[in-house]
C-alpha cells in the first residue's frame, strides 16, 4: 500500500482525524520500534473537521506500539495457578461455548456477564448486544463507560428526555464564555482545549472560568479559577443561579414556553445565598459573583466537563444543575453555548447509540421500557419476551455477583479492569473467584490477564473496519490498513463466531463489519441518534454527524436519499420528552460520600496525565511517553507536608479504608489544602503499590450507577526510603509461560 490512510485516534472521546502513512513512503529512513518492526507513520488529518490537524502526543505516537508484546494466538489454563498454553481457535471457542452453555443450564442468562470498553468499534458493541441482550436474553452488558460517562447519560435523558450532547466544536469558536467545571481538558482532551484557548487569545471578551480543586495547566488560563472543595460543585452552582435570579437574569419567555418544574428549581436555589455557598466551596463571595456575571452578561456561554463531574456519587444531579444554568438563561440550541459533555473514550458515544450499558438497548432505547423491547425483538427476529425486562449488572454489580456465586461466566472485552475499578483490592479478590472468565484484549501481559482461564487475541486500531463516535456526535470511520499480528481477530467477528456456535447461525451471518453497521442503523431510524442516512461507502468520504436521517421521496420503491446532518441539537427548542419540553431539576447538594474526618484527613482524587491513557496497556509501551512521565507520583500542598514532615520527592505511604500505596510526593501550591492528586494510570505492571483505585470507593450516583471515582478520604504518612522495586513484566509469573511462545 502506497496511499496515505485517513482514520481516528483510538485514544480519547475528542476524536482527532489522523492521516498515516506507509513506512516506507516519502523517501525517509524507516522509523522501527524497540523489536525491528517498521513504524507508520502519523500526523493530524488537516480535512476532519473535529480536530483540523492537530494532534496530541498520544495520537502522534500511536503507531509506535502496534506491534509491541501482542496477543497473538488463543491461551486457555485449567485454572488460575497454571500455566498457559498456547491453543487454535477452536478449542478456545468451544471452551467459550461450552462454558456459557453450562451456565445457561445451571444458573440462568442472569450468571452470565459481558465487561466491555469504548474502545470497542460500533460494530463490536452491536454485535455483542445482539448475542447478550437478544439471543441469550441477559442484559448484563456493561462497559467501562459506566465509571466514565453514565452521569451524562442520565443527565442529559433526565433533562431532555434522551442522551446525546447537543453542542459541536464550532461552538468552542464562537462562545463568550467558557465554564469548564470538573475537567483539565488541556491534559485530557487537549485538542479540544487548544481550539478554545486559541479562541479566547483572540478575543479579549471571551472569558474562560475554571472549576477544580486543582491549579492544572486549564486552570492556568482561565480568567477566573473557582478552586472549589471537592464535594461541592451543586452548592457552586446553584449559588450562581440564586444570584441569576436576585439580579432578574431568567429568559422567563424560554422557560414559560419550553421548560417544566421551574418553580421547584427556584425554590431549591433559594437556599443557596452566596455568603453560605462561598463558605461551603471555600471561595470568596466577589468570585462567586465574577462567575454569575459571566453567566447573565455573556450572549453565549458554553458549559464543559467531564469526570470531574460525573464521577461522583451524585454526579447526575451535578449534570442537572449544569444544564438547569442554561435552561433558566436559554443558552441551548444556539451557537456557542451549551451544556457539552467531553466524552472519555474513543468510543464512549458510539456506544450509547448502540446499547452498550446494562440499562440500553440500541438507538438510545431503555431496557426497560417495553415498547422498547419490543421493537428491538422484532427487529432482531426474536420471540415476544426474549429481551429481559431487568436492567442488567453494572460492573460494580458483577464484582458483587461474583462475591456471591451469582456470576458464572465473565468475558472481559478491550478493558482493564483490575486496574479501574474503584476498590481495587476488593474487586481483585471478586475476579479470583470468578468460575470461568474469558479476556479479550490487544496486549499481552496486562493485570488483568492474569485473572482469565481464556485469552483471545483482538484486532486493534488499523488492523479492522469500524465506526466510532466522538464527543460531538462525529461518525468517522476507521479501515484497517495492516493485518492484525498472529491469529488475531476483530472483536464483532468474534462474538459473531460463538453465536454461531450456540445455534444462533441465522443472527450472526455478516461478511464484515460494514453488513453490521448496515444492520445496526435500521435500528436509529426516527430515534434521537438517526444514523440511517450513513454507511461505511458514505463514511469513506469523511466523516458525518448524526443526526443523519435518510428523506423518504415516496416514489413507488420506497427510494430514500441522503439528507444533510445537524450540527446542534434543539435549535427548535422541542425536546425528547412526552410534552417536548425541557425539564428543570431542584437539586440539592449532598457532598462526598467519604468525606474527610479525623482519621482520614485528607480529601484524594485521581485523573489523568496528558501523555497516558487510562492503564497504560499500551502508552505504557512507548517509549517518549514513559520518558514524560516515568513514574506516579501524589500531589501535596506545602502546608500539608510541612505539618506532616513531607519532603519533595520522598516517599509517602497513602492510606484509606480499602487499602494502601506508595509514592513519591510532589509538593505543589497547585493543589488545595487538604486535597490530595494521584494519577490513575499506573497498575502493578508498571509500578509497585502504586494503585490510585487501592483508595476508592464503590458508592455511586442513585441514578447513573456510577462510583464516586473522584474523591475518597486518605491519612498520609512519611516513609524513609523508596520501599520497593519499580514494576516489571518479569514480575507476574503467570506471564513467562505465554511470552516464551
């Protein structure tokens, strides 16, 4: 191949275009990685409008670790304390079968369980909705996206009756005012980041606000920096709409025509003056009131955030009272503002139009609505009542089904989850009791894998055909232009092959991957996420945003033609609720659900480093990302760690309820008094007791399921010496077998 190849960066929900070439085009030396193989190489598509040529570390050096410590062929082991061996396809996939049909006889659908992740392409979570949710009647899919993006979920279909973010990346060019609360988007969605700031350099009325604990790199070019206590974003936010509506600043014509409950929001801010909201958030009034200004002065005022938010234990609610600021003002529907939730993964938002939690079914349909289920049934071909009325587990929910025998069957997907999952020590005691777990993943060793009885070799990023979504709603296709290493396969294939073998030959009858994109989006057709206007020959020519319908000509064929797609939602202001009206939450904060005490004084919340994603499953293998960022570390400030006896750079032992780690400290006035930063990235792979989730808890939001990821209660204590040896493969002994193969 001598073209150049336009696809997406498999890192965060920013979804930059990229272009790559061959390695051996241009006529420059060939690049190769640390084992001889030649690297392609990557820089920014200048044609995706997402991202207009930019691109961050991560997605500059993504090819650099293709071909570096690959699952190449099928594993299996008796049990957990032996060995690997290397197996064919075959025998892999009826020990698959065989396991899911031993459970389905003994324990029911309900013991078997799917974890999967946003990495997957839309064409990998559609099929493995079809195989759980239809043919095996389970409805226990979950993803990582429930520890990342569920509180926007239920935010936005609480407020609007549907998910789906109703702004784009224009408006970050044309707002007046950027919110961003609960999101370092210069380190984590850096593209993004780079088109606002550029915005706000140009234009000296442009204000930026910045809501965090921390003084991050976002902070640093904010007009305004609310460094709030952890806990109290709603007190936060309903004390700017006390003072909206004291200075008289309610689009009353807005909300009287396309909103409800606005009297109980007003009397739910009515508690919230700012002498007790500065108090609680430990801010001063005039900043209070600098931030309220922006709102009721600026014509276009643009709301961003991310975890920050949404991990909490009452982050849809923190979601509400976002979106409540820009009801009661009219700021939706209109370019530069917004309430816009920056997406996580790659593919985070593909797989909310699939389906891909245990409350969804595809084309932002609810499980448990049976209407809903009904369409679904029809349209897959399967009985009336196929499809379970019940939510199924989230991921904390299969850790506790595993605890109690519940869970027979757990087949991991993309993901590592003995790394992110909040009460890590807990859910690594859960995972060894699992009967039977099948791991499906790119690299090989991960901390994960040493938990399965299967490992499966997936496909990644250039090496299969799919769709995947970004924060605004982008569609973009990914071709595969190398073949995957060894025996690997893509993952929709996969879950096609073991739905053919338990019988369901008849669903599972797709060529490739573009049939199943083809399938799945007669499933949006008239739903909020209408896709049916888009398909991979479409897509080929660049990337479409939804929603994309077709327009029906009513000629005597049933012709349809393309139709152009929306670049905002709501610009009629008409919602997706019964009455088409907006809904205003009355929300009232409740704070941590680990608060600081005596014991535990000291407030720890986790995120992300600009060059690493996530577990480090594969940045941990490139090498210009690890020099950046060689170790983990903790953030403390002077004052802390002068009262403790803490030194930069000593180490510091970290403890909670739950467990315990170790690192060095970084002494920083970039974090508040009694708040604590430790970044999220490093399992026992790659470090020793370095685990942030070693500390957090599973409590979570009533209404999305997620846990309170961002915050927990720690005691810090000083420690001599660096107490153990840096992480290493060569440390997990159940690892030597397979990479001898």
């Amino acid at each position: 191949m001598t073209d150049t190849i336009k696809t997406l960066c498999p890192y965060c929900g920013v979804g930059c275009g990229l272009e790559v070439s061959p390695p051996a085009m241009l006529g420059k030396p060939t690049n190769r990685d640390g084992q001889g193989n030649p690297i392609w190489r990557v820089r920014g598509d200048r044609a995706h409008p997402s991202s207009q040529g930019m691109v961050c570390v991560k997605g500059a050096t993504i090819a650099e670790a293709l071909d570096k410590d690959r699952l190449r062929y099928p594993m299996v082991r008796e049990s957990l304390d032996q060995p690997f061996r290397r197996a064919g396809w075959d025998e892999a996939l009826d020990r698959v079968v065989s396991g899911i049909q031993s459970v389905l006889s003994t324990l029911g659908p309900d013991a078997v369980c799917m974890y999967g992740s946003g990495q997957m392409q839309t064409e990998d979570y559609y099929v493995a909705q079809k195989l759980l949710k239809g043919c095996l009647g389970t409805n226990n899919f979950d993803s990582n996206s429930r520890l990342c993006m569920s509180s926007a979920v239920a935010g936005y279909s609480q407020s609007f009756g549907s998910d789906g973010p109703p702004c784009c990346y224009e408006d970050l060019e044309l707002t007046d005012c950027a919110f961003l609360i609960g999101t370092n988007a210069a380190e984590c969605h850096p593209i993004v980041f780079n088109r606002l700031q550029k915005h706000h350099k140009k234009h000296r009325h442009v204000k930026m606000v910045v809501v965090d604990p921390r003084h991050t790199a976002t902070a640093e070019a904010a007009d305004l920096h609310l460094a709030i206590q952890p806990g109290t974003d709603i007190d936060l936010l309903n004390g700017i709409a006390y003072l909206l509506q004291l200075w008289g600043c309610v689009d009353r014509k807005f909300v009287d025509a396309h909103t409800t409950n606005f009297a109980a929001f007003a009397e739910a801010i009515s508690h919230y003056p700012p002498h007790l909201v500065a108090k609680r958030c430990g801010i001063a009034v005039k900043d209070l009131e600098t931030a309220a200004h922006y709102w009721a002065e600026k014509k276009s005022v643009l709301s961003l955030w991310t975890m920050g938010v949404n991990q909490s234990s009452e982050g849809t609610a923190k979601v509400r009272s976002i979106i409540n600021l820009h009801l009661m003002t009219g700021q939706i529907g209109k370019p530069g503002c917004g309430p816009f939730s920056l997406t996580g993964q790659p593919n985070a938002m593909g797989g909310r139009e699939v389906g891909g939690l245990c409350n969804l079914l595809p084309g932002y349909r609810q499980v448990q609505n049976p209407h809903h289920r009904t369409e679904v049934e029809q349209f897959w071909g399967l009985n009336p009542g196929q499809i379970s009325p019940d939510r199924g587990r989230t991921a904390w929910e299969i850790v506790t089904g595993l605890e109690n025998g519940e869970v027979g069957v757990l087949w991991i997907v993309a993901t590592n989850p003995v790394v992110s999952l909040p009460d890590l020590e807990r859910a690594k005691s859960a995972f060894l009791r699992s009967p039977f777990t099948v791991y499906q993943d790119v690299y090989y060793p991960t901390e994960t894998a040493s938990y399965a009885h299967v490992l499966l070799p997936a496909a990644q990023w250039s090496e299969k055909t799919g769709t995947m979504t970004n924060s605004e709603r982008m569609v973009t296709l990914c071709p595969g232009f190398r073949n995957p290493p060894g025996e690997a396969k893509a993952d929709w294939h996969i879950f096609s092959e073991v739905g053919r073998r338990l019988g369901y030959e008849k669903h599972f009858q797709f060529a490739n991957s573009a049939e199943v994109f083809a399938e799945y989006i007669q499933l949006t057709r008239d739903r909020p996420c209408d896709m049916t206007g888009l398909s991979h020959q479409k897509l080929a020519q660049g990337p479409i945003q939804w929603p994309c319908p077709v327009k029906r000509t009513g000629g005597a064929g049933g012709e349809e033609e393309y139709a152009s797609s929306s670049k905002r939602l709501y610009t009629d202001w008409r919602f997706h609720t019964p009455d088409g009206r907006a809904r205003f939450a009355a929300t009232h904060s409740r704070g941590l659900a680990e608060p600081s005490d005596l014991e535990y004084p000291f407030v720890l919340t986790t995120g992300r480093l600009y060059g690493h994603w996530h577990t480090q499953t594969r940045t941990g293998r490139i090498a210009k990302i690890q020099q950046m960022h060689p170790e983990p570390f903790i953030e403390i400030h002077p004052r802390d760690a002068g009262r403790l006896g803490i030194k930069d750079c000593e180490w510091v032992e970290v403890r909670s309820r739950r467990g315990t780690s170790r690192l060095k400290a970084q002494v920083t006035k970039t974090i508040a008094p009694g708040t604590v930063f430790v970044p999220m990235h490093w399992g026992a792979l790659w470090a020793d007791q370095a685990e942030a989730n070693a500390h957090t808890h599973s409590q979570s939001c009533p209404d999305s399921l997620q846990p309170e990821l961002k915050a927990c209660a720690v005691q810090l204590m000083p420690i001599p010496a660096k107490p153990i040896s840096t992480g290493s493969f060569t440390s997990f002994s159940t690892f030597s077998s397979v990479m001898s193969v």
